[in-house]
C-alpha cells in the first residue's frame, strides 16, 4: 500500500517542572526499530526524555507528549519508576535548652551537663545500721548507737560529733527540679550525763553545697547557752541547695578536748517531690508545632539513657488533651513506635517520660532522636540494643575498646522509616576501620567518617562495623588498638506515591497504574488487607488472631511492622505464608515494639514467598498473601508496616492499549499548533509522591485522519429509554486498508467494546456488551468516497447499566496494520451535570372526562359513565418526554387493591386508558403501579392514587313551583323553584335551559326547538348534605308580550 515511510522526526517532550535539583541529566536510551505489521507508516519519537514529576491527588499535567496533528499514536514504550520527595529531616535532643524548652513540661526534673533525669525519691538517714553512705572528716565525727540520750529513740544509732572541729558529709541526692523542698533533723545538744555541754563558739551548723561546688550553713545551733535538747529542726532548702549533686553536711565549729563538747544528730529527712517526669515540646505536622514532623507516617523515636538496676524510665505519648493514647506507653525501653500512630488522626503529641530511681540511682536521658536520626554514645552496655562485639570490649565512660587484631563491633540492622533520599554517619572512632553496607546482601565497604551515602531503591537502612586497621606493611600483628566512643546516624526519607495512575478523563478508568488499594506506597508496601495502614485486631487468650497482608514476592528487601496494645498486652507475634513460619517473637507482655525481620529470617521469607503461587501483580511487581498471628489479650494495633522492594515498571504498549486509546482520545480536545499536539498526561496519586517518567519511543501513523464526528441528536442526559443513539463519523483513510470499525461506550463501572468487521458481519461484543442494545435492523451504516469513509453506528443503552455521573461514546477505524485511529469522542455529563440516569419515575397520573381535565378538588363520580386516564412515564430529574423500551417495566392499575389491567408497552411515554366507573356506592380508590424488570430502579413515589366518591343515584326532581304549561304575570323577578333529592350529596351546581320566544324562537315556527336553549345557572341550596334541596331560577321576562311563551328545563352539570 501507498503511504509514508517511517522517518525520524523529532517529537518534543513538554516539561512543566520547577524542582531543577532533579533535572539529572540521563542519557538516552537506546530505541528498538518500530515495526507495524505491513504498513511502513509508523515512526518512531521522542526516545530517550526524562522528567521527573510531584503527585499529588490533583492531576499533575506538567509532562505532555509532541505528536503530529491528526496522526494516531500507534506505540509507546515508557519506563515509570517512583522518586523519592524528601520529607525527613531529622532532629537531636541533647541539650539543656532542650530539656528545659519553653514548650516542655518538667515536674520533679532537671538537666544538667545535657543530661535530663528526675529528682531522688524522698530520703531519710536514720543511722540504724552503718553510715548509710556519710563520710568523715576525722574521728571526731562518727556514728554512735550509745549513750542512748543521744538516739532519736530507744535504739539504732545517730552522728555524733566533739572535741574539736569536724565534718560529717551526706553522700550526693538528685533534687533537681525541686521547688520548696522540706528538710527535718533530730538534734540534742550534750550534757552532764549524756556526753558534755558545748562552750560558747562550739557551735553545731548544718551545710549545703551549691552546684558550684561551695558550702552554705543554712542553720547554726550555739554552744554555751540555753540547751538545745531533743530539737526537731525543720526548714525549707533555699533554691541553690537544689541540683542533680546536692549535699549536706555538719560541723562543729571548735571543741576543747576529747573528753567534751558534743553534738547529736538523727533522723535527717529530705522531702522530695512525689512525681518527676517530663513532657516534650509538641510533635507533629500540625500548624504550630514545636518539633515539626512530616504529614506522613512518623518515624519511630529512640532514647539514649542510663536505666540503674530497678529503676525505671516509663514512656508514653500523649494527645493534643494530655492524655495517654492508648497503646503508646512502655518502659525502659530505648525505641519509642510512634510510627504506630495515625498521622491523619494525631496530627500533633507530647513524649512524656516518667523517672522512678532506685538504690543504684536515678534514670539519665542523654538524648532523644527522630524523624530518621539515630544516636549511639554508648553510655551503656550496647549490646542491650542489639550491637555485636568480637575481641572488643565495652569499658563505661570510654565506649568500645578493640585490643585484638580481629576486634570487632557490629551495630544491629537500623532500618530507614521511609524511602530514603539521604544518609550520614558521623562519629569519634581512633584507629578503627568503618564499615557500613546498605542491604544484608551487598558487601561491607570501608568508608571514612564523616561518610555521606548515596540510597537508591535498594537501600533499606544500614548496619555499621568496626574492624582493625591493616598496617601499612600488612602485617596485623602491628595493629593498633581501636576506640568507638559514639556514633550518629541519619537515614532522611521521603515519600514514594501511593497507586500512582494515569487517568485521562478523571473517571477512575485508569490508562496506567491503580490497579489495587490493598497495595499502598510503590516500593514500599505501608497497607495491610484492608487497604488502610493499620489493623485493629481483638485478642482472646486460647487463639492467635491474625492479619493479612500482599508482600511482594519478587525483589523484597526489608521487612518490619510496629505493635501497640491500646489495651491489655501482646504475649507472640508470628509471620506465615500459608502455613509456613517465618519467624516469631515472644514479646514478654510488653505493650508495643518494633517486628523487624533479621537476614536469615528475611531468606526463609522471601524463600516462603517463591514457593507460594502469585495472586496480585501490580504496576509489573507480584505480591503474595502473607499472615501475621497476634497471641495476648486486648486491642492490639499493627502499623508502621514496611516491606519494601526495587519497584519499576516498563510500559510497552499497542494501539489497543489502554495507554495508546487513552493518549489518542485525549487528543480531540488538544489544539493543533502548527502540525502538532501537546498532549498532556494528568499523573494522580493518593499520597503525595516522586513519579520518573522516560519515554523509551512513540510511534504514530499517518494512514487513518479523522475528519469529522458528532452524535445525532445529542440529549444532555442519557437514559435507556426507547430512543436511540447514533454516532456519526468521517474518516480519510490513505493507503491502509479496515478491518474493524470500533464503538466504546464506558463509564466509571462498565466498558463495552463492539468490533464491526468492515467486510460485513456480525459484530463482535466485548467486555459489558451485554449492557448496550444495538438497533436491530440497521447497526451500522458505513459509505465510502475515495479515501472518505463514513460510518453511522446506532446504539442505546439497557437498564441495567447503573446511573453514572459521566458516560462517553467513542467511534474508531481499526486498521489492518493495528493502528486503531484518533477517535471521535462524545461524553454525557460533566462536573454537577449527571450524565447517564437509569431511574425511572412516575411523573403524572391524570383522570379526564368528555376531554376536560378533572380539577384536584373533584370528589365525585357517576356510576356507569367513563373517565379517561393517562399515566406520564420518565426518568428521574429528566424533563424531556422519554419512555421505556418495550417490555422494560410495567404499568398496572389497581382499583381498590385489585389489579385490572397492565402494560409494559407505552405510546411514546404515556399509557392511555378510558376506565368504566363501577356502579356502586361509596369511595373508589384508582392506583397506579410502575414496576421495573430489566434492571432500573424506581423512584418514589412508585404508584400514585386518587380516591373518588361514586355516586350511582340520579337526581330526582320532587316538586316544582310552577306547573307544567303555566300561566305567569310577567315580572323582572320572576322565579321559579324546584325541589331536588339526591344520594349521597346534592348536585353542586344545577343550570335552567331557557328559551324565550322573543329572544330565542330564531326559526319563528313558535316553538322551542333543542339549539334554541341557552343555560342560565340556578341558585343552589346552602347544604349539598340534605336529602332534599331547592333550587331557584329567577329572570326577567318583562321583555315579552302577552301570550308570548317561556320554556325551563332543569341540567345537572
């Protein structure tokens, strides 16, 4: 056949986008020869473009394809792969400022030296058994048990000073964060009998220590005077003798020998605040918000603190109320899940820390960390939070000391929170080699700190080593001894898209992506089974409760959930594929945690995983049904879930791809700039996200143009009435030859597809062609001038094809080659507009008689005479006169509940019907029923009744006032009467029928004749209830002259 041939020309790719830092330079790819069946039409374009977009839930347009006016998009080849948006920063508490932030809350805490920790329990030195951790200055100070005189009691033992000057000194008391602190002491002053009396200037003084290191007397007892015996001393610390190195002491002033001068002193108490804890400054992305986090799932937070032995540092979260959210608390733990927490939901929180001490001491925070940050100083033994040593040794206040040629220290896995875009490790290593690796599977790499990483998709978090260092000469016997003294990591993530699509006209006909809601962020499957990023499960002792989730199958580089109990607590959590265990925890009845595969555990899954059939693929990746089984009692939530994988997608496709006929339909409402088409596509996700797009090749041909195109007679809605639908179009077809010509009619639900072959036939129906009637003697009409070809296909829509808000018709030629063309398009509504409604309504119900319409207010009707009846049929909110299609509903009548007749044809839109009046008495009660039998619905009202009173009586006429041939004195008043009896009511309304000779005799014969009456109205009784009525005629029959005659005959209405 005739046609172009292939050739290159250069098909631009728009790019709206402002991020620069992203326009990496990429180069091209390499572009495969386009090759379409026998036609040697179609070229290639625009190979080798890439951009970079943001996607949002509101269609992002910026990249548009350059194609040539007129020309159908014949192939494409594109390459999707999801872009990290950076969201994470990362943030470090461990300064006083912090600690004592304006915006934090402390009660009963304080820091110091970075260091945040409570205040000591409330103290007593009772002296009972031994020093209870006092010192002395010399043996003039001591602890005595006799003479008893000088106990608080009638036993234990006191401090007891003489003889000279001397010192009795407290061990150090955390009473930072103290306010008001009570102090109390037992003293009694020697004398005769109980020691010696003190002189004048053997003073007793009772000291405190400033947190710079001097000493204060806070109270002095005098020697030589008045004795002081058996005193309880009370008072309240002033401010300075309250920090995290309190002290207390006592000191005689001067003594004359050992034979004398002595002072006792008991029971010293130190009254310290029943509570200490701390409250964070606010969390979160809400406006306002101290620390602000990304409007995305937060990552977990982590506590670096000294626990003592039996002491505890309890956390909770708390809400924008100050109350504890349920689930979020644990204690002396160094992970805090708040990725648990719903972002949508608890836009803003409070860490709040509770410090209860021990013996061994108080809790010490030295940092608190989050939102992709991580910090190791350790201050304590790290292999409690998962670190590994070999030949190395962890020394308290120094860090990790490596003494060995195979010294080693290996960090737990630290997993990033997100996708990351950004990482850093930093620290105080001497002598050491660091090592870090991105992924279980890759090797270590030798890296010098500060190192600064490069994530791509498969990088889950990573995971540190430190090893010896190789001398120069190689030889390891000359190593030298390593120090890690603390570590920083930083693993700043992002945010990938969630079901990222393309999608045209906005219909949730997606041309790309979307394609399942169990799957959520591309790369980084965040959903469970419900299609939502948590999973409330119940929980009953005796059986595990289980929650389900897609994994991918293929590439999986990571996986880990969060678990919080918002009540009662988790005791095992276990991870199957179908029934085989991967991996399980006893979680000890702890409240929340963290469930993070280990390498060995993450083989046996993803090995689990290639041996269980695939059941979803999405966006080019296949995901399997995992479980996840709960043991414990309570509300368990599981969030934070991350199984990430190397996501991409390579888009080939055809002319009959959704993606080509997407592409090609978009263009009939893009204008022509000089021979081309700016064609955008309108990328969408759920959640904000990074979205690459290259365009590998485009391919389009020149041998089928579309002319021209309407639909006949377009209504503005569309219903499946008994109209039918014509679509029209023109065609110039160079050189190729027709195989098909295509109708589409879709929606948001339903697509049906009829392929008309060109030679004739029977078409063939596809998809939801079930839905759609063809006109059954004329389907298509097609003609053809020389290269015009035109082609009429008539069509209309069945019942059971729901109401839509947006429905579109589209014709197409589909060529021998495979090049379906550009086709013309036609959409039924838009925005408000409802475009296709399938809802039928009763619109009218009216009765009739002689060809008068009743009037509403009728009440009655005769027996034996006929009424006329016709029933209106629609479609809800439809004004246009359009009724169903034969056999599609049914009409019925019901007189007083029975059914007398139906119908399910109508003329046009209407059931007329002339209806006998029953000969009875009493109310009749006339309904009409619409049914639907093909799938509509039925609005309300679906029947409408009108209830008449019939009245089978005649009027009979009882009395006149005048006899039958009458003789009357003329007069301008004159009357006449005439008594009527009727059942159940009285005629409302009575005429006289009057001919007057003079007036009326227009045939002159003398005579009245049936045309000669004219009707005058009669006055009417005042109550229609009566058996009986009279009813009056009064005229004027002055006119007249004598002889003349006049002729009344009474008429009903």
């Amino acid at each position: 056949m005739a046609g172009r041939r292939s050739h290159a020309q250069a098909v631009g790719l728009v790019v709206l986008f402002v991020l620069s830092s992203w326009l990496n330079a990429v180069a091209p790819a390499t572009t495969a020869p386009a090759v379409l069946a026998d036609e040697s039409v179609v070229r290639n374009a625009g190979a080798g473009e890439q951009v970079n977009l943001t996607l949002t839930t509101t269609p992002n347009s910026a990249l548009t394809l350059d194609l040539p006016y007129g020309e159908p998009l014949a192939g494409a080849e594109m390459n999707f792969t999801p872009k990290v948006l950076p969201t994470q920063s990362g943030f470090s508490w461990e300064s006083d400022s912090m600690w004592n932030h304006p915006d934090a809350i402390s009660n009963g805490s304080s820091a110091s030296n970075g260091i945040l920790t409570g205040s000591s329990p409330g103290i007593l030195w009772d002296f009972n058994t031994n020093n209870q951790g006092w010192t002395f200055q010399n043996s003039y100070t001591a602890r005595v048990t006799s003479p008893a005189c000088g106990i608080n009691g009638s036993s234990g033992g006191s401090l007891r000073t003489y003889a000279g000057s001397t010192y009795g000194t407290s061990p150090v008391v955390n009473l930072a964060g103290g306010a008001n602190v009570p102090f109390h002491a037992w003293v009694h002053e020697g004398r005769s009998g109980c020691g010696e009396t003190p002189d004048s200037g053997e003073n007793l003084q009772f000291q405190y220590k400033t947190a710079a290191g001097g000493w204060t007397v806070f109270q002095t007892f005098s020697g030589g005077g008045a004795q002081t015996s058996n005193f309880q001393f009370m008072t309240t610390l002033p401010a300075a003798a309250l920090h995290a190195n309190s002290q207390f002491r006592i000191h005689q002033t001067s003594g004359s020998s050992t034979c004398c001068d002595y002072w006792f002193v008991d029971d010293v108490h130190i009254a310290t605040p029943p509570e200490s804890n701390w409250t964070s400054p606010t969390l979160g992305h809400r406006a306002g918000s101290t620390q602000l986090l990304p409007a995305d799932t937060y990552a977990p937070m982590y506590i670096q603190a000294d626990v003592p032995e039996g002491a505890y540092l309890n956390w909770s979260i708390l809400n924008s109320a100050g109350e504890v959210i349920p689930g979020m608390q644990g204690s002396n733990e160094h992970v805090v899940p708040v990725n648990l927490l719903d972002h949508a939901l608890v836009d803003q929180f409070r860490l709040h820390l509770e410090f209860k001490g021990s013996a061994a001491g108080m809790p010490e925070v030295h940092s608190i960390a989050g939102d992709g940050a991580y910090r190791e100083g350790f201050i304590t033994d790290p292999a409690a939070r998962g670190w590994t040593t070999s030949n190395a040794t962890y020394v308290p206040g120094i860090g990790v000391l490596g003494m060995d040629a195979n010294a080693t220290l290996t960090s737990p896995w630290l997993l990033a929170n997100a996708p990351l875009y950004d990482a850093k490790l930093e620290g105080t290593v001497s002598s050491g080699q660091v090592q870090v690796r991105a992924h279980p599977d890759h090797p270590w790499t030798n890296v010098t700190l500060p190192y600064m990483a490069e994530p791509d998709q498969s990088t889950v978090g990573m995971q540190v080593r430190v090893v010896s260092t190789v001398p120069a000469d190689g030889n390891m016997s000359n190593f030298t001894a390593w120090n890690v003294e603390d570590l920083s990591l930083d693993m700043f993530g992002g945010q990938h898209p969630a079901r990222p699509t393309l999608d045209f006209n906005l219909d949730e006909r997606y041309e790309w992506g979307g394609e399942d809601a169990r799957v959520g962020t591309w790369g980084w499957q965040d959903r469970f089974a419900n299609a939502e990023e948590r999973m409330e499960l119940s929980l009953t002792s005796g059986a595990p409760s289980d929650a389900r989730l897609w994994v991918p199958s293929d590439d999986l580089t990571s996986f880990g959930f969060a678990y919080g109990a918002q009540s009662g607590t988790v005791l095992e959590i276990a991870l199957f594929v179908q029934n085989t265990l991967v991996a399980n925890r006893s979680t000890n009845a702890t409240t929340a945690g963290l469930f993070h595969l280990n390498g060995s555990e993450m083989t046996a899954f993803t090995t689990a995983l290639a041996n269980t059939a695939n059941s979803v693929d999405v966006l080019g990746t296949a995901f399997t049904e995992a479980r996840i089984e709960v043991s414990g009692n309570g509300v368990t939530v599981l969030g934070g879930l991350r199984a990430t994988y190397n996501a991409s997608q390579r888009l080939v496709a055809d002319s009959a791809s959704a993606f080509v006929m997407g592409v090609n339909e978009a263009r009939t409402s893009v204008a022509n700039v000089g021979g081309m088409q700016a064609v955008p596509l309108p990328f969408t996700s759920e959640e904000r996200g990074g979205l690459t797009v290259e365009v590998v090749s485009l391919q389009t041909s020149s041998t089928v143009l579309l002319q021209n195109g309407a639909m006949v007679d377009a209504t503005s809605v569309l219903t499946p009435s008994k109209a039918w639908q014509t679509i029209s179009t023109e065609y110039q077809v160079i050189g190729g030859s027709i195989t098909h010509h295509r109708l589409d009619v879709y929606s948001k639900s339903n697509q049906a597809t009829f392929l008309f072959p060109d030679a004739g036939g029977a078409p063939a129906g596809l998809g939801d062609a079930s839905l759609v009637e063809l006109h059954p003697t004329n389907p298509i009409e097609t003609t053809e001038d020389g290269m015009r070809v035109t082609t009429n296909i008539t069509f209309r829509l069945r019942p059971m094809w729901d109401d839509e808000q947006q429905l579109t018709a589209t014709s197409r030629l589909v060529m021998q080659s495979g090049v379906i063309s550009i086709p013309f398009v036609h959409t039924w509504g838009s925005g408000a507009l409802q475009g296709y409604e399938n809802d039928l309504e009763l619109k009218s119900v009216v009765f009739s008689e002689d060809g008068v319409d009743m009037d509403p207010t009728r009440l009655y009707l005769r027996g034996g005479e006929t009424m006329n009846v016709s029933v209106m049929v629609g479609y809800e909110n439809v004004a246009d006169v359009r009724g169903f299609v034969d056999g599609d509903a049914e009409l019925t009548l019901y007189r007083d509940g029975t059914a007398v007749r139906n119908t399910t044809s109508l003329d046009g839109a209407y059931w007329n019907f002339t209806e006998t009046i029953p000969f009875t008495y009493g109310d009749v009660t006339w309904e009409i029923e619409l049914t639907a039998l093909a799938g509509s619905s039925v609005i309300e009202p679906a029947s409408l009744s009108r209830t008449f009173t019939v009245d089978s009586v005649q009027p009979r006429v009882m009395e006149t006032s005048m006899y039958r041939y009458d003789h009357r004195t003329p007069s301008p008043t004159q009357v006449m009467q005439v008594t009527i009896a009727d059942q159940p009511v009285l005629p409302g309304a009575m005429d006289a029928m009057v001919w007057k000779e003079w007036v009326d005799d227009t045939n002159l014969n003398g005579w009245p004749d049936a045309d000669e009456f004219h009707a005058v109205p009669m006055l009417v009784p005042s109550s229609q209830t009566a058996l009986t009525g009279v009813y009056t005629l009064m005229i004027d029959d002055t006119a007249g002259s004598l002889g003349q005659k006049v002729a009344v005959l009474p008429r009903r209405h």
